[in-house]
C-alpha cells in the first residue's frame, strides 16, 4: 500500500472499492458528480493527474479522468474505461446488505463485497485507479513511453455520453479495456439496444357507448402482433459471439390517467430492439418505422414513433493482437475462447472512433442490477496483476511492432 494511503484515499483496490461504493450514485436520476469529484481528489492525494471533464447538455454530471505518463502521437496510449452510474438500488429493505454500505463478507471462496454498483462496475474502476498508481513510478522513472489514462464516466446506464465525450476531448488513446464484469474473460464483441416509445392514437368515449370511440388499445394489438412478427424474423439472424438479435415490448400503459369507465384515446409502449455486430442503428430504425407504416397502410393504426436512447453494437476481430495480449495475460484464470456480450457496454464508443476495444474486468455480469449486488475481491486483484501486465507489454510498444 502506497505510504500516503488514508483510510478516506485508500491505494488498495478492496479499499478504495468500498468507498465507491459507499457514494451514491444512481441514474436516474443522475448523481455521479459525488463520485467523480471524489476520483480527482483520490488522484490529486495520491499525486496523479486527475480533472473534471463536463457533460454536453448535462452540466451536473461530470466525468473524471486521470491521466498517468504523457499523451504523444508516435507514442502509445492504453485507456482503462469504467463507468461511476450504477442502477437504482430499489427497496432497501430487500437487501440482506445495506447496498450503500461498502460491506466486506469473509467467505470460504475469499473476501466479497457487497453493495450497488460492486459489480457494475465501481470494484473495475478501483482496480483501473490502482493500476495506475501502482505504475506511475515507472513512467516516472522513464520505464514507460506514452500514457495509460483512466476513464470514470458518468452515464453509461441511460446512453449519457460521458465515455463519447472523454473520447472526443482527446482522451481516446490507441486501445482501451472496459472494465465490465466478465469474470476476467475477453469480450471482443457486445450487442447494441434501441428503445423505442411508441404511441398509439384512438379516440375516447364513454365505456357504456365504445362504438363512439376508438380504443387505443384495440388499435395497439394490432401492433404487438406485428411485434411478435418482427421479432420471430429478427431472431433468424445470429453472431456467432453474442447470439440473436430481439424485438420486445418491456412496458405498456394506457388509461392510467383518465377515468374507469372511459376508453383510452392513447396507447404507450416501449420497444426493445437488441442490435447485432454488423447492424447500423439507421437500418434498425428503417425496420421500425416500416412496421408502423405497414400497421398505417393495413390495419388503420394511427401511432408515433420516438428514440428514448440506443447504444450501438460493437466489434473488432476475436484474433485482434491486443485481445490476444489480454487472453495471455489473463491464463488459466479464464476460457480463452472466443466470446461476446449480449449486453451493450461502451466500448461502442472506442470502436466506432476507429480504437481497438475489449471488455474485460473482474465480477460476474449476472450480479449487475441485482439486489445483493457483490463481488470477488480476490478476483479483482487477480485483475490488478493482469492489468499492470498489460499496460507494461502494450506500453512497450508490443502491438506497434
């Protein structure tokens, strides 16, 4: 532990973990700036370059990033990604562990950590900060050429472009590492998701007279049937990585604000559209605006369509050099075949800005958004030993050869 770890800035990764944990950060409503300010000032303390990077149109919800070595163009640059959002918490009460506590459990398997966002993922970028502290004296020593930066960005739960915004100010690098919870296996492909409101125009009218009217909800049936239609053909493509793509309604609502006995002159719903590697939002959103012209023209359906967010899918070979370092790096303690997410993550935003990106971290995705959210600290500094590996080999100058 570096001497001028305090218990407030521990330079442990279980330590500093926990204190992450312990500030609240949930989205929505969106209260990352606690955490972010507090990863500058962990830097600033353990004397690392840290600052503040704002959020377009989100002034409140910052992003913090550190940066460690210097930023040249003929000189490689490794970026450590993790997101300070986490999920809300939901009922308190059906936590065995408070989830803002940062509760450290002894087990027969090694320590685990409890709390929101242990796996989703505040344990990666406590390993990410103690990589990069653990290293610094070696950039300072002049062991290491180029940079390794840190990423802690906000919004990465609801689509808020805080690694996209880090990635245009100039903090992109030449190959980056997600830290999702992957159980330290190397996903080199990750679905993307579009969600979709859709609304359902009708005419209201009294219950006891509903030929005066038109039922909202009459008319969405027709539209889930062609959901179910969509889906079941959208289903037939497949990643050999991440598996099939899906259409899904996740939430309806209609007549919830009007009275019992009055037919709802509107319908709303939500549309889940999973996106595989090699599909382009615009085609998807082309394939969902035909499903509703078709309804117009066929069924008579009157319906708007609105984009609540999406994330992109992303890809890079499965033989790419730089996953391959991190498989080697990783040995035994994961498959090293090749494999995918079906989740999104942001390496969306390193791929398309033409940067080599894998997701990798310590924890078990299953764990993310769970009540008793925990993981593995023994894991995460399995994680810590890999990390410093690979930032020294890709560093080096490995891949540029």
């Amino acid at each position: 532990m570096p001497d001028d770890a305090t218990p407030e800035y521990p330079g442990d990764v279980a330590g500093l973990a926990r204190e992450l944990v312990r500030i609240r950060s949930e989205n929505p409503p969106g209260e990352e700036r606690a955490v972010a300010e507090y990863v500058v000032d962990w830097c600033e303390h353990h004397g690392l370059d840290a600052e503040l990077v704002g959020t377009p149109d989100a002034p409140d919800r910052p992003s913090a990033v550190a940066t460690v070595g210097t930023l040249a163009d003929d000189e490689p640059t490794l970026v450590l990604n993790g997101h300070t959002d986490v999920v809300p918490a939901g009922d308190r009460d059906a936590w065995t562990h408070d989830p803002y506590d940062g509760e450290v459990v002894s087990t027969d398997d090694g320590d685990v950590l409890y709390g929101r966002g242990s796996a989703d993922m505040k344990t990666g970028v406590a390993v990410a900060l103690v990589t990069a502290l653990e290293l610094a004296p070696r950039f300072e020593d002049g062991e290491f050429d180029g940079a390794l930066l840190v990423h802690a960005a906000a919004g990465e739960e609801t689509g808020l472009p805080g690694t996209e915004t880090l990635v245009d100010e100039g903090y992109g690098g030449d190959y980056a590492i997600v830290l999702e919870p992957t159980g330290l296996r190397v996903a080199t492909s990750a679905k993307g998701v579009v969600t979709y409101r859709v609304t359902v125009h009708g005419a209201s009218a009294h219950a006891s007279h509903p030929d005066e009217g038109a039922n909202a909800i009459d008319a969405a049936r027709a539209l889930f049937d062609r959901v179910d239609a969509y889906d079941a053909a959208v289903r037939e493509r497949e990643d050999d990585l991440v598996g099939r793509g899906y259409a899904t309604v996740t939430s309806v609502e209609a007549g919830t604000d009007g009275n019992m006995a009055v037919l709802p002159d509107a319908a709303e719903f939500l549309l889940d559209r999973r996106v595989l590697p090699g599909e382009s939002i615009a085609d998807v959103d082309a394939e969902v605006e035909a499903l509703l012209a078709d309804a117009a023209r066929e069924d008579g359906v009157d319906a708007d369509l609105e984009t609540v967010q999406y994330y992109r899918s992303a890809s890079i070979p499965a033989d790419h050099a730089f996953a391959e370092l991190v498989r080697e790096e990783t040995g035994d303690r994961a498959p090293s075949d090749p494999w995918g997410l079906e989740a999104a993550t942001d390496a969306r935003e390193f791929v398309a800005a033409g940067i080599p990106a894998i997701v990798w971290g310590p924890g078990s995705l299953s764990q993310a958004h769970t009540v008793d959210e925990h993981v593995s600290l023994d894991e995460a500094t399995e994680a810590l030993a890999v990390l410093e590996s690979v930032v020294g080999r890709v560093l080096d100058g490995e891949l540029e050869e």
